[in-house]
C-alpha cells in the first residue's frame, strides 16, 4: 500500500497536470456575464439587481462567476446553501449574501458570526432567530402561490401583528412568481398584489420579487431588488421581445476515432443496420457529460459549423455522429466538435428537447470539464 508520504513525493515527481483533457470542454465566458448583469441594471427602471448563484453558480463556477459578477458591480448575491454563503464572502469581502436554504438546520448564531443573511421560510425558523439571535439579520420569503417554499399568507400576517419581527432586522421580504415562462400570467398579477399588501406590513425591509423574465417583462415589476439567474448566464428564461442575455457558455467534446463502416454493418445498442457506406466518429461526449434522454435524436452537432448528425445512443462516455459528408481533411482525432456554441445555443437545444434550459445548463456545467475566457486574473 502506498502510505501517504510517498503517495505526496509521487506527487510532487509527476504532478496532475491539467492536460486539454481528451474530455467534453465547457467554456464560461465570463466577460459575457458582467454583461449581461449590466444590461439587467440597464433594463431596471427602478430598484437594485443582485445575482442569484445557488448551485455552483447554475453550475458554471461559484468562485470565478461571483468574480466577474463583482467586477461588473455585483454586491449583493443569493447562494443555495450556508457554505456556498461563505465561498462567496471570501471572493467578496463586502458582499451582501443571502441563504436561500434558510436556517437548513443550522443555528442562527452561525449565520450572525459568518455574516450571512438566512432567507427564512417559516414560523419556526422565523420565531427560532427571534429568540436565538435578536437583532439578526434576515430575509424571510412569502409563498404567495408557488407553494414550494415560504410562509403564508395568512401565518405572515399573524407573525407581522405579533412581536417577533421587532426582534429581527429584517433586510428583505422576497416571493418568487410561478409563472417565469408566462410573464403576463394572470396568477403572476395576483401573486405580486398580496405580495405587495403583505410587504407593507414591514415597511423598512427591501422587497424583492422579480426574476430574469421580470426584469424585461415592464417597470410594474421592477421593485426594490431583483434576483437574477438565468439572464446572466445566457438562458432566456421566456420568450418575451426586449429580452437579453448573450451567450454564455461553449461546450465540445474532442473526436476520438473515425472509422468507416460498410453497408450492412450495425449500429448502436439498437443494432440498427446502415445501408450503406458509413464514416462515424466517436466523440467523448456521454450521459455522463450531462446529456439529457433524447439528445442524440433530437439534437445534432456541428464541425467546422457543418452540421452532423448524432447516430446510435449516448453511452456513458461517448456518442457517435455521422461524418460521412466530410472530407477526410475536416475530420480528423482530437478535433474538437460543436455541442453549444455559434451554431445552436442552450435555448436553441432547450427548444429542441422541450426541456428548461437552465436543467441543460446546470447538468453540462456540473459534469464537464470548465475552462473560462475573459475575466481578468483567472483566464
Ligand atoms: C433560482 C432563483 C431565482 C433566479 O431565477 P431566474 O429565473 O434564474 O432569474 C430567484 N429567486 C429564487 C428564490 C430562486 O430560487
């Protein structure tokens, strides 16, 4: 067995290296994301933008994607969970950082010393930072009609007549709206008048409501702080005129061989037999790297922005397109082919696969291998 000191001086012989890995390649534009923030700001008619990073900052990168966002100007932020909280506030020292999770658990103390803002969701939670931590700072989120996380109604307004929230100082009232595809929807209308009645019961704290598609979605939603995601990292979270977000991301996946197969020959874990003459690379892209049931029927790729179908399914670590168009000088090993990019963005193979595009963004960022462009100091 290798003990841990000679396992360190193999180490340090022959360190990792971060090879172009022969491996499906995300990259992060992150200039692109500073601005798309800006252009939030410029959208807003009224009122603050912050960035709403939970999840690994929809799986592109906590730590370098809050980076730009501060450079772009960016100082107030919405993580998943405490520890995101903490990765945020050693980027920056003085961001204003929000726990979506709530207490999750923890103390309030804990989130008082680490200097982050639990967004709490209910009675308790509310009632428990009262009595553990007076003078805390919190977020407290209203269920107005999503019916997912958050108080309700008609608990917010017993909690608001009672004496609970003067031992808190609570920063911000925020609900989210259900209808993110459909700004216009008639219950999105109807959540933002409770909300409004039930933030005038506390009015010292910053209300917050509007999510990316609100933002270009008119002033009547623009106010107080809006909590962006989507917008930032290139997905067009409705399909509403005026609405803007540039691409964000790239992602390819390296030829691993390009064989010619002869008519008659099988295909696939479906065995489908081709009838003629076939050249077929196999490119190191897999369900592994996030893609979704369906991809490879419904979605193609493109090299040299020509594009080529997918043939066969997905394995683990591979799939297949068809290049018999191509001439041999266009398709040789290691080339790299495009899965998003200049051809099809994320809202393009969204479309095709009538899946949310943020559900395609967070599986390819969380599965392949990052590299980021732009962003000065960490390229
Ligand atoms: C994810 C999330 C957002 C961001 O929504 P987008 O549509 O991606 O802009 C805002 N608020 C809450 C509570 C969220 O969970």
């Amino acid at each position: 067995m290798l003990r841990l000191k000679e396992a360190q001086a193999v180490e340090r012989l022959h360190p990792p290296v971060e090879e172009p890995a022969a491996r499906a390649r995300l990259t992060v534009d992150l200039d692109a994301i500073g601005r798309n923030f800006a252009a939030v700001r410029g959208a807003l008619s009224q009122g603050a933008a912050s960035a709403v990073v939970k999840r690994d900052a929809y799986g592109l990168g906590l730590v370098p994607v809050v980076r730009s966002l501060a450079a772009a100007g960016c100082r107030i932020f919405w993580v998943e969970t405490f520890e995101e909280g903490l990765s945020v506030r050693q980027v920056v020292a003085g961001a204003r950082v929000f726990v979506l999770q709530g207490l999750a658990g923890r103390r309030p103390q804990d989130f008082v010393e680490a200097r982050l803002v639990p967004a709490l969701g209910t009675a308790e939670e509310i009632a428990l930072s009262a009595r553990a931590a007076p003078g805390m700072s919190v977020a407290i989120n209203l269920d107005t009609g999503l019916g997912r996380m958050g108080v309700l109604p008609d608990t917010f307004r017993e909690i608001a007549a009672g004496s609970a929230l003067e031992s808190l100082d609570v920063a911000v009232l925020m609900s989210h709206l259900a209808g993110f595809s459909e700004p216009d929807r008639d219950g999105n209308r109807s959540q933002l008048a409770l909300f409004q009645e039930l933030s005038a019961l506390v009015p010292d704290a910053l209300p917050s409501i509007a999510t990316s598609s609100f933002v270009y979605a008119g002033p009547r939603w623009h106010i107080g702080l809006a909590r962006v995601g989507s917008a930032l990292y290139g997905v067009h979270s409705a399909r509403i005129a005026g609405y803007h977000s540039e691409p964000v991301i790239a992602l390819d996946a390296p030829v691993l061989s390009v064989q010619g197969l002869q008519a008659g020959s099988s295909l696939g874990y479906r065995g489908d037999r081709i009838d003629e003459p076939r050249r077929i690379a196999t490119i190191a892209l897999g369900y592994a790297d996030g893609l979704p049931e369906a991809f490879t029927d419904r979605c193609s790729a493109f090299v040299n922005n020509r594009r080529v179908a997918f043939v066969g399914d997905a394995a683990m670590t591979t799939t297949c397109v068809d290049v018999t168009g191509l001439a041999d000088t266009e398709i040789r090993p290691r080339q790299r082919v495009e899965i998003v990019g200049p051809n099809q963005d994320i809202n393009d193979l969204s479309g095709a696969l009538g899946i949310n595009p943020n559900r395609l963004l967070v599986a390819f960022g969380l599965s392949t291998h990052r590299t980021y462009q732009g962003g000065a100091g960490h390229g």
